[in-house]
C-alpha cells in the first residue's frame, strides 16, 4: 500500500524512513520467527496420532479456515490490480465482497473453536461430543435470538448471530472447564490449572467478544452531517446535541475554534464535548479535531467541519454503540497470549537431546 500501488487510508505516509522502519520490524517478526523454528524444528517434531472426531481434528479446520479467510482478504486486495494489468479495465472491491466471503469464514471458525472446546483430545465418541455441546447450542440460539429484542426491541440477524456466537463460546468453554475439574474441588482444581489453559479460555471469549461489537457496531451505529448554529439542539437516537457556543484556543503550535457540544439522553447530562478546528502554524495546514465520550456501552464522536454563514458550522454527529467491545476483545486476545507465553511448560529448559537420559522430573512428570 505505501508504494502507491493500492490506494488505501493506511497508505498516508510518504516519508521514506518509515518504509525502512517497516522493513527492519518485519524483518525481526517474519525472519526471527523462521529462525527459531529452524533451530527447533527437530524438537517439536512428533508422529503421534489421532482419529476424526478429536480437539486435534477441529484445531486443524480452525488453522485452515483461518488460511482461507487470509487468501480472501488477498484476492480481494490484489484482484483489481491483476483484472487492470489484463486490460479488464479498472474495478474496486468494498466490503460487499468482505462481507459475503469473510463473514460465513468467520462464522464457521467460532463454531468450530466450540467444538473443539467440547472435544478430547486423540478421540472422543461423537455421540459424547453431542450430548455434552446440545445444551450450549440450544442455549446459544435462544439468546441470540431474544438479545435483539432486548437491545433495540427488534430483530436483527447480523446480531443475533454474533450474540449467538458468543454465547456458544462461553457455554463450551464452560463444558471444558467442568469437565477438567470434575474429580476434583472447584478450589484446588482452578489453582492447579496452569496460565495457558486460562490463556486459551481468554482468547476465545475474546473473539466472541470482538464479533459482537462488530455486528452491534455495523447494525445500530449512528451518523448525521448537520447544519449547527449557536443554540441549536439535534436530536440523534436516544442522544439531544446542543450547540452552546464557540471560542478561540491557542495550542503550543496551533490556532483552533473550539465548539462546545452539550449532549443529554432522557434531560439528563451525558458529556460536554469540545470538538476543534486547527490551524498549525508550520504548515499551515488545517484539520479536525473530533471530541470523544468513551464508555463501555457506547462511544459519542463530534467532528466540526467547515464554517457557514450566520456563525454556524457543519458538524458530523456519531453515536456508536459497543465499540468498545471491538477492543476489549482484541486485549482479551492479545492478553491470553500473554497467558500461554508465561506458562512454564513452554519455557522449560531442556535437560538432554536424548528421551531415554531423561528424568521425569526433567520431564515435568
């Protein structure tokens, strides 16, 4: 994208310097992750087998599944450069591609990290892995389908889905953990679980998660460009923007008009927000500062855009709800990795090279 090739939002940057930084952080991602498997390779080797219906089985779809949805995201990115190079004349490809291809990819990853949840691994007897997982489909289905109407009092598939989804991991990563704890207390039995097993629990609820506030986000996200002058009050979902006044700040390298946005819901005060219009100095250059409300439920985004008549402005009102679930489950995500890097077990030194000179002390046995 930064080689002017394909146009993107992302591809902003002309400075030549971060191109040598993105190499360098490439490099050191891509290069020392093949390293380290060269000099391991022989270490993480193994022949051991296992039948169809096993963690192992859904594991592999999920491994697949996730290289599929890459090469979509690929051939949606590269396909208008390689139909243009042919003389096929020139196309671009938008999330209506996106949508139809990477959402049913997705779809089909959640429900078979639940069943990998509820499998064993080696083998499980399929009649075992349905019993234990009907309850949590049923379950799921029923409240994806009723959190719609809850929400907004209306049905929407797109979110009852991702609901659904949710829901379908937490019961299935519950059926997993009850199952390890069952011959033991619930309090000694959660002590001796080691970090990467919660680590793994963490990441798929935050999947889950992130699903959620994207399909709440894509469905019930407000937006409207409204004409503003002093005294004004829009109106905007359950959200009232009133338009108290403007004044003039001086920033340590900018000249700003600053807006002051007054938003109630049901009269009652939500945020005062002070959106701006900068001036830096050095370049001249003028841009937007939008003010920000961030909560857990919802985010309240207001814009100031360009001056009118009659000392009123163009001002770009969002409400989007849950968006913060987006990032929350990426950090509940990124935060099992966490997990699963600090468990022991993958940081153990080992003793000797050779299985028949090893203790099983130094086996972790």
């Amino acid at each position: 994208m930064r080689s002017g090739v394909l146009t993107s939002v992302h591809a902003f940057a002309s400075d030549p310097d971060r191109g040598y930084f993105v190499l360098v952080l490439l490099a050191i991602t891509v290069g020392g992750s093949l390293l380290l498997f060269a000099l391991r390779a022989s270490t993480v080797s193994s022949r051991v087998g296992y039948r169809f219906w096993s963690r192992e089985t859904f594991l592999l779809s999920n491994n697949v599944i996730l290289v599929v949805a890459a090469l979509t995201v690929l051939l949606g990115t590269l396909y208008p450069l390689l139909l243009d190079a042919l003389g096929g004349g020139k196309i671009s490809v938008g999330p209506p591609y996106f949508n139809a291809a990477f959402v049913p990819l997705m779809v089909l990853l959640i429900v078979a990290m639940g069943l990998g949840l509820g499998a064993k691994w080696k083998t499980i007897n399929p009649r075992e892995l349905t019993r234990s997982l009907t309850s949590p489909a049923l379950i799921a289905v029923v409240l994806g389908v009723a959190f719609p109407f809850i929400y907004d009092g209306q049905f929407n598939p797109s979110t009852s889905l991702a609901a659904a989804l949710l829901t379908w991991l937490l019961l299935a990563s519950w059926v997993d953990l009850k199952r390890r704890l069952r011959h033991q207390g619930w309090w000694r039995g959660l002590r001796q679980l080691n970090p990467g097993y919660y680590g793994m629990l963490l990441a798929h609820v935050g999947i889950g998660v992130t699903a959620l506030g994207i399909a709440v986000v894509s469905h019930y996200d407000q937006q409207e460009d409204v004409y503003m002058a002093i005294g004004d009050e829009v109106k905007l979902g359950q959200y009232e923007f009133v338009f108290t006044a403007v004044t003039d700040v001086e920033g340590p390298n900018y000249s700003a008009v600053q807006g002051h946005v007054t938003v109630f819901k049901g009269g009652q005060l939500v945020a005062q927000l002070l959106p701006q219009k900068r001036n830096y100095h050095s370049r001249n250059q003028v841009m937007t500062e939008a003010a920000i409300d961030a909560a857990l439920s919802r985010d309240i985004y207001v814009a100031m855009g360009e001056p009118l008549e009659n000392n009123a402005w163009a001002m770009r009102l969002h409400v989007k709800p849950m968006i913060r679930c987006i990032w929350l489950g990426g950090l509940m995500m990124a935060l099992g990795g966490v997990l699963a890097v600090w468990d022991k077990r993958y940081r153990r030194r080992r003793v000797d090279t050779n299985p028949s000179l090893q203790t099983p002390a130094a086996l972790g046995e």
